[in-house]
C-alpha cells in the first residue's frame, strides 16, 4: 500500500515539474517569436505584416490569373463557336 502512495507522489512531484519547467519556459517562447520582441511602432514590424499578407494572397492571386484565363479562352471559342453557326445558317437561308 504504501508503494502506491509513494508512486502517486514521484508522479505529482514530475507533473508539478514539468508544469513549473513550462511555465519558466513561456516568456523564453515569447521572446523567440519574431514579432513579440520588437517595439511598437518598428519597420521590421510592417515588413512582417506585409510578407504574411502576401503569402495569404499568393494562391488566390494564382487560382484567379488561372481562371480568368480558362474562362477567356472558354469565351473566345464560344465566338467562334457562334460565329460559324451564324456562317451556316446564313449559308442555308439562301
């Protein structure tokens, strides 16, 4: 019975470590981010903003340049498309 208890407590006393060793941790953590160590107000902030920015947009500016080609070119054979009906039914209206 008592080697029970004993494991509880080496398990809480590791838990209890770990908790404390994160938390030591944390403001380390916060300080390897990029953004949190710099001033306010900081060109190196704008900078970063502006690079996630276009990252964010980089595949919907691609995913639009791609589609608005498809459907160009979708549309131009259309034309042609209408276009050469409009030759044969001409053709056989005489």
């Amino acid at each position: 019975m008592k080697s029970s208890g004993l494991k509880l407590g080496l398990k809480l006393r590791s838990a209890a470590i770990l908790v404390g060793a994160i938390l030591a941790a944390a403001p380390r953590a916060a300080h390897a981010c990029a953004m949190c160590g710099l001033p306010p107000g900081d060109h190196a902030t704008f900078a970063f903003h502006t690079s996630v920015l276009f990252m964010l947009l980089s595949p919907y500016a691609i995913f639009a340049v791609v589609a608005g080609s498809v459907y160009a070119s979708w549309r131009a054979a259309m034309k042609k498309r209408r276009a050469a009906g409009d030759a044969v039914r001409a053709h056989h209206a005489r």
